[in-house]
C-alpha cells in the first residue's frame, strides 16, 4: 500500500499535489488554509477567486505542482453526515488529482483544526477512504502530513487498529 503517515508541515512538502483544508468560499482562512496561502503568494488567492466548491489549483510559490482545495465537514456531534462527508472529501481529492495526471498527493487531517472533528475518528474515515481507494489505483502514492505528534499518534494507532492488528495464535 502506497500510504505513509508523516510528522510535518504540509507547505514544504514536495508532492504532485496537497490538498488544502479549505472552507467553501476558498477565499483563505487560518490553520493549513492559511499556511498555505502565505507560502504560495498572492496568485494562488488570485485564481481561487475563479472557482467554487472542490478544485485545483497551481501551487505558485509552494513546491508542489498543484493545490486541490476542500472544504471538509464542520464537525456537528457526528450524526449529520459528517462521517460520510469526510469519506467523499479524500475521495474528490484524489480522484481530481488522477484526472490532472497526479502521482503522489499529501493530505492535511482534513477537519480537525478550526472544524472540531474529532481526531481519532478523522483518523479512522481518513484512513479507511484512502485505502479503499488505492486499492483501485494502485499508482497513485498518498502521504499524511500530520501537522502536531498527536495527529501523528493518532493516524499511527488508527492504522495500526485497521491493518496491522495481529491476532493471539490459537492452539
Ligand atoms: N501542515 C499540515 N497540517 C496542518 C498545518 C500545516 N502547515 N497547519 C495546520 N494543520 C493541521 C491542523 O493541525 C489540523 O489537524 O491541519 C488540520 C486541519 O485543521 P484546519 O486547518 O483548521 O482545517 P479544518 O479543521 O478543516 O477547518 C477548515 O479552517 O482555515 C480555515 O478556511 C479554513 O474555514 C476553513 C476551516
């Protein structure tokens, strides 16, 4: 499985495209929005005024070919759809990076900053969504760029509880 999960700040990071946690005007905002529209420069803003919804940009100024804005689920208590919305994000995120001809993509943990979902089960819907997707495009490499060692911690646990639980030997 082309997956790593990684300490970092998503703005340096080298990859045909990152994705942005973005909010649905895509006019900037704090936390990786922010970040990210600092590092890429005034063009970036520039030609997010154009679009609406989930959509790719140029990365000017940040090392990254392409910028793919989403805007994730504002965390409501989890019986709104959150789960199934969070699901949909990674998944248009990766699907517009194959159309643009992407190979490797690096997600923030979309949702978990200003939005308030909570990490683990952001974790779990992350995980679990990239996955199913490699699953059927195996040439596209994703990283998660966790932004603090308890966003690492947590996609280290929740991967290891989907995928690399061994089970007791029963004899
Ligand atoms: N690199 C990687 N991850 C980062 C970085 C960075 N430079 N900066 C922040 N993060 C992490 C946060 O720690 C959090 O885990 O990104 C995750 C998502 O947090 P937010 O950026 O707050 O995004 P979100 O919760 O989806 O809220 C989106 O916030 O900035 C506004 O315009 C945005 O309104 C939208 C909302």
């Amino acid at each position: 499985m082309n997956l790593s999960i990684v300490q970092g700040d998503i703005t340096q990071f080298h990859a045909d495209a990152i994705v942005n946690a973005a909010n649905t005007s895509l006019l900037g905002g704090a936390g990786v929005d922010g970040a990210i529209h600092r590092v890429a420069g005034p063009g970036l803003m520039a030609e997010c005024k154009t679009l609406n919804g989930c959509r790719i940009t140029g990365g000017y100024d940040l090392p990254c070919r392409y910028v793919i804005h989403t805007p994730g689920p504002i965390w409501r208590g989890g019986g709104h759809g959150e789960a199934a919305q969070l699901a949909s994000c990674y998944r248009s995120c990766l699907t517009l990076a194959l159309e643009n001809g992407c190979r490797t993509v690096a997600f923030p943990s979309i949702s978990t900053g200003v939005y308030h979902y909570p990490l683990m089960q952001a974790a779990h819907v992350a995980l679990k969504a990239i996955t199913d997707f490699l699953r059927l495009h195996p040439q596209l490499s994703v990283t998660m760029v966790c932004h603090s060692p308890q966003a690492l911690h947590a996609y280290q646990v929740v991967w290891n509880m989907l995928y690399q639980e061994t089970k007791p030997h029963e004899d």
